[in-house]
C-alpha cells in the first residue's frame, strides 16, 4: 500500500512554486486589472497547501484549466484569486526577498511533518494490511483463525457446532493447536468438546473433553514430530438440561496456533477438576463411531 501522491521534497519547492507561478501568469497574463496584496501570513499559510495540491495535480496529469480551477478553489477559502497570489508571489520575491526565502524554509518544514506523519499512517495501514493476510491464510499465532460469533440455546435443546479448517500453509511438528470454548447460562456437563487435526499422510488425531463447565473450555493437541497437518475439525455437541436457567450462550468458538512457546494453559477451577485423556490416533472410521 503507499500513499495516493507524495508530497514535494524542499529540493522541488522551488520548482513547484515557479510552477505556481507559471500558471498563474497563463491564467492572468496580459491583464492589466488590479490585484489585492495577500499579507505574508497569510502567503505563509497558503503556500504548504498551494504545493500539496500541486504535487497531486502533477501526478494525476491534470490540464492546466483544471489545475486553475483547483487553485482557485482553494484561494477562494480566503477570499483571494488565482491573479492576487500570482501577483504577491511575484511582488514578494522582487522586494521582500528575504522573507521570501523564508516562506519556502516554512513551507519546507510543514510538508515534511506532513509527509511524515502520512508515512506513519501508511506503515499502520501496510501493518493492519499484512496481518489481514495472514489470517486469512490461516498463518498467524495467538489469535482466534475462525469467523467467530455468539451463539445462543434454550435449556434443553441440542447443542451441536463445528468448524472445518483447511489453512494455506503447512502446520508442521511443534505446532500446538487450541480449540477454545466460552460458555455461561445454563449447566454444560453434558456437552462434549473434541478437536481432530488430520495429517498429509492420511491419520489423524483426536483429544475430547468429555464435559464442560462455565467459563473457558479447551482441548488441545501439538503436531507429533514428522507430520504435518492438512486440516484441523472441531465440534462441541450435546444435550442441555432443562433447568432455572433458560438461556445458554457460547460466547466464545476459537482455534488458535502456537509455533513457538506456548503460553501456560488457561487453569480450570479447583472444584471441577477436568479429566485429561492422552491424544490419540484414529482412522476416518474410528473417528465416525466415536461421534
């Protein structure tokens, strides 16, 4: 991503305000009306913008009838026309020299904070960019790699909700993998949370939780050394009892990666210990029965 047009470095000041001034004369050349003075504060304050517009005007190959009009656009904010700054740039530069030389040191300073300060937004927008496109690549750590959103149950109806992840780039060994759930409402023991991540040559592995509790819920699995993962599946499933408590809300669905060290796990509560069952392999068919 860069910037819609590049403002002028000092070295092109002068260029562009005898560019300014060029135009100027074609557009008021051979009148012989009066002009009004415009003040040096305000010549001061006119100039940084009178350039930027010029810079854009250049790149945008723009006819000098319509680079009138712009000038004039602007000028008219202050009440001048484009034959009061032709001729007060013209006046300034034949007795004022000094100060002339001045606005351009002015006009220099302000368009290089300017163009700094756009530089700034342009590398935060390349960043914001760049990171889009890793996730849509599935090829980011520590955040969520699915389209989340709440989802919300009556007590006593089925639960059942799942994703399929297919990511761009290879997962390979070391890689750990978090399917995380956030509930509240009513009770969820008898919900279940699996995750299975299926590899490139053709097995697959499995972890389940076999109950939830309030709050956060995880299963995880880190990629065994010499395979690499082709698609990662998760599915929360179960039944919710009837209970006081009519609404129950996943409030939370993520999958998220981890390429480097992992951060410590998310510790349950200490009155409702999770039992952990070791990963294990399975084939589609397994796998089918055990759903």
């Amino acid at each position: 991503m860069s910037s819609r047009f590049t403002l002028p470095h000092r070295s092109l000041l002068k260029a562009l305000v005898l560019a300014l001034l060029l135009v100027g004369g074609s557009a008021c050349g051979g009148s012989k009306g009066k002009w009004k003075q415009i003040d040096l504060k305000t010549v001061k304050e006119l100039l940084p913008e009178m350039l930027t517009a010029e810079a854009s005007f250049n790149q945008r190959g723009l006819e000098d009838s319509l680079r009138i009009v712009g000038f004039q656009a602007i000028l008219s904010r202050y009440g001048y026309t484009l034959a009061d700054w032709d001729s007060s740039l013209v006046w300034y530069g034949r007795h004022q020299i000094v100060e002339y030389q001045k606005l351009y040191e002015h006009a220099a300073l302000v368009l290089e904070s300017r163009q700094a300060t756009l530089q700034v937004r342009v590398d935060s927008l390349d960043r914001i960019e760049r990171r889009r496109s890793l996730w849509e690549a599935h090829d980011i750590d520590s955040v969520n790699l699915l389209r989340d959103s709440a989802s919300r149950y009556l007590a006593g109806s089925y639960v059942e909700r799942s994703f399929a992840l297919e990511p761009s780039v290879s997962y390979t060994s070391g890689t750990e993998l978090r399917f995380i759930v956030r509930v509240s409402g009513a009770s969820p023991s008898a919900l279940q949370l699996q995750l299975r991540l299926q590899y490139a040559d053709s097995t697959q592995q499995a972890e389940t939780l076999p109950s939830l509790h309030p709050g956060l819920n995880q299963v995880a699995i880190t990629i065994p050394s010499g395979k690499t993962m082709r698609a990662a599946y998760g599915l929360l499933r179960g039944r919710l009892p009837k209970s006081k408590s009519p609404l129950f809300v996943v409030d939370s669905f993520s999958l998220v990666r981890y390429t480097g060290a992992a951060p410590e796990p998310t510790p349950t509560p200490a009155d409702e210990p999770q039992a952990e069952e070791p990963a294990t392999e399975l084939s589609g068919d397994d796998f089918a029965t055990a759903l």
